[in-house]
C-alpha cells in the first residue's frame, strides 16, 4: 500500500477540487474593477449589466418590505408566482397558471438545478452565454454544440435539430434557446419559432427557453417559443436585464404540466440548496411583474436607447472592418474581425483570446472573447457589453426627446460618452 504522507500540508490537497476557471463575465468585471482601483482607466463594455436603475415604483415596493424576515415557500412567494404567470398570459399568450412558476435567487442558478436534475444530453446552439456549458460540465453532462452562422445572424435552423438527433431520435436532450441573444444580439421572428417549435416536438425535446432580454428588444414585438411548443418548453426569465435589477438576483422558470416531474426535482433540489429566494426582493417583484404605465414608459425609453446606441456602435465597428447584424433586443454585439485576420497576425494575434487581452492592456478597453461563447479558438470574434454609461441620466435626457424616434448621435456622445469613447479605441486599435 502506498504511504500516505500524514503531514502533508493542507496545501498539496488543492487538486481535490474541480478544476474550473471563473465565469468569464464575472471575472472580466472583477478585472476591470481591479485596474480602475489602480488608477488605470477602463472601458467597462465586459460584464453584460443593465446600465438603467430599477423603477422607482419597483424600488418603493422593496423599502415596503424591507422587514420581510421570514423563509417563503420553497417554489416562491405565492402572489408573485401569481403576477408572473398573469403577465405571461397577458403579455405573451403563455397557457399557465401559479403553479407552473418556479422563482431562484437568479435564473443562473435555476439552469444550473436544472441540469442537475435532468439526466440528459445538453444542446447549446453557438454563440451562447457563457455559463451554460461550463455548468453542463460542472454537473458532468454531454455537451453539443451547434454553431450557427453569422451570415444567418447567428440563429439556430431546425435542420441543424434534424441533424444532431436524426441518428438517436429517443435520446433525452435539453436544448438551450436565447433570444434575443446574448451575445449575438438577434431574435427570432414567429416563422423561425413555428420551425424550430415542430423540430423540437418531433425529437421530443425538453426546450429551455431563456428569455431573460426579451422585455428589451427593441421593437416590444417579442415573443414565445412556448406558444408554439407548450407542452415542452420551460421558459426561463427573470428582473436582472429589463429591469436593471441584476444586483436583485430574481428569476424564473415557467415549466409545463408536461413537465412537472422536472419542477417537483427542481423544487427537492432548491430545497437543499438555496431553500427560498430573498423575501423582500420577491415582494417588490410583484409590482414589476403587474406592469403599469410607469413601467411601460421605462422599458420604452430604455429600449430607445438601446436601439440607438446599438445601431450606432454596429456601423462604427463596421467601418473599422468588423462583420456583424444589427442587433434587435439586449445590449450586446458580436463582431467578427476576420477580415483583419492578416494584419492582425502580424501583431502576433491569431486568436479571439489573444485580442481581447491585448486589447484591454493597451488601450484598457475590457470586452470578451468569442472563445468565451463556445465559438473556435481561431474566430476572431468578441463580445461588446454596450453599458457603460449612467442609465438613470440617459434616461431622463431622452424624456427631453419627445416621441419614440431616434436619438441623435449628439445624444449617445453626451450620455453614453464611456462606452462610444471605448468603441472608438477599440475600432482605432484594431486598424492600426
Ligand atoms: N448575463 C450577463 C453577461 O453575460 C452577466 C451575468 C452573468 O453572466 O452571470 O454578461
């Protein structure tokens, strides 16, 4: 028998851990926080933020209940689970009750119960988020990847579906859609849903609907794959991203009747992890979730600024050579640099990675590499956070611009200075 070394020091033992790096988002921001408090100026366009406040009306909800003391129910507050299911009903046309609703102290951490207690293979079409693979590896559950294509705006086609469970058609699959995307920016029109819809119910596939941006998309047109294939989409949602609540930590999961063995394990699950979600944030929830003219106003100015600015950085990095589709929900773009492959190589650059670390020392511009996205090594694409300005500002500035139009460019250089200040450095730096 090998001699155990009883006096090894506590150190030696740091292999016994799961070998993980932090998530990129997290770590990109914890970066960026780290250079600024040294003095260095940083371009915050890295962790993917809602830059707005939380309504006031939201806000004066959670001083209401700031005593809320006690644990709630494991599955949630019940008038909220209440407000949610009656917003989806109303807002979207989702067939569900209270029962169907599920509330986590964040989505994240709901996804991640979620593939704990599925047993099934998880399908991530690419880009995706960062944290969805990394917490299918955590758990130890396969992985497939179905790249899409940037010349199709990175969308997923259900021919793609067809191909990957064609060969083991009964195979328990979980497929992860999200729209409009992080970081792709797109969305899907009600055709592509219907498409994908039919393939997902022709392989049986348990559909995570990850809807967390859908209240941003520009347009206010969003809509629900799980109206078209309700019997196995989960949809997944939450206040971080249009309510600039992500410090909050609310989210949700709407799961099927079909479904509910997967929200009863979700339920034991949460039971022995987190028990119940805050209870004062969950009170004050309720009255985001009943909406109201003070909210719609919110998300409509909110959305206007988006668009703007959105529009305004995709044709800026354009001009510096970048390929990429207009956004249409969220508060991200993916460009790719391809084109600059050659004269990038020669500054020793062949890999996203190796961009984005270059390009944050010397210009202090922190952004994420599409290596982060689950997208090859090689492509030289990156995700740009466009967050980094005072949202509670632009927003009472675009009050002083009546009607729903677009904003001048004058406006963005006054009120998101930051974050068009660091898209200039990135597109200068790139064409050099
Ligand atoms: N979803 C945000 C992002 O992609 C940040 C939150 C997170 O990753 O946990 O940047």
């Amino acid at each position: 028998m090998a001699q155990v070394d009883r006096r090894a020091p506590l150190v030696h033992l740091n292999l016994r851990v799961r070998g993980m790096k932090p998530s990129a988002t997290i770590a990109i921001q914890e970066r960026s926080t780290r250079m600024a408090a040294a003095g260095a100026v940083v371009y915050r366009l890295g962790l993917g933020q809602s830059p707005f406040p939380v309504p006031d009306c939201v806000v004066r909800e959670l001083k209401k209940h700031a005593h809320e003391k006690a644990y709630l129910p494991v599955r949630g507050l019940p008038e909220l689970r209440e407000a949610i299911a009656a917003h989806h009903r109303k807002s979207y046309g989702i067939d569900c009750a209270a029962k169907n609703v599920i509330i986590g102290p964040g989505s994240k951490e709901l996804m991640f119960l979620m593939q704990l207690v599925y047993y099934g293979d998880i399908v991530i079409p690419t880009p995706s988020w960062v944290s969805y693979e990394p917490q299918a590896r955590i758990i130890g559950r396969q992985v497939y990847r179905l790249p899409t294509l940037r010349d199709n705006e990175w969308k997923l086609v259900p021919e793609q579906i067809e191909s990957l469970c064609d060969g083991d058609p009964t195979r328990p699959r979980l497929l992860i859609l999200n729209y409009p995307a992080n970081p792709g920016g797109g969305s899907y029109s009600d055709a592509d849903l219907r498409a994908l819809a039919e393939k997902a119910r022709e392989f049986n596939l348990v559909l995570l609907s990850d809807e967390i941006y859908g209240k941003t998309r520009f347009d206010g047109k969003h809509g629900s794959i799980a109206k078209y294939y309700p019997e196995g989409t989960i949809l997944s949602g939450g206040l971080s991203k249009w309510c600039g609540a992500g410090g909050w930590r609310l989210g949700f999961f709407i799961v099927p009747d079909r479904l509910s063995w997967l929200l009863d394990a979700m339920a034991v699950a949460a039971s022995e992890t987190f028990t119940s979600t805050s209870a004062p944030i969950q009170f004050a929830a309720v009255r985001a979730f009943q909406g109201g003219p003070e909210i719609d106003r919110y998300l409509r100015a909110s959305r206007r600024i988006l668009r703007g600015l959105g529009a305004l950085l995709s044709s800026k990095l354009r001009g510096a050579g970048a390929q990429l589709p207009d956004p249409e929900g969220a508060f991200y773009l993916f460009p790719d640099f391809s084109m600059l492959r050659t004269s990038l190589a020669l500054r020793g650059i062949h890999t996203s990675a190796q961009l984005c670390e270059r390009l944050l020392v010397e210009t202090g511009v922190a952004v994420l590499p599409g290596s982060d996205f689950a997208r090859p090594a090689e492509e030289l694409t990156l995700r740009l956070s466009y967050v980094d300005f005072d949202g509670r500002r632009a927003l009472q500035a675009a009050r002083r611009h009546p009607g729903g139009g677009d904003l001048p460019e004058s406006f963005f250089k006054k009120y998101a200075a930051s974050t068009l200040e660091g898209a200039s450095r990135l597109c200068d730096w790139v064409k050099k």
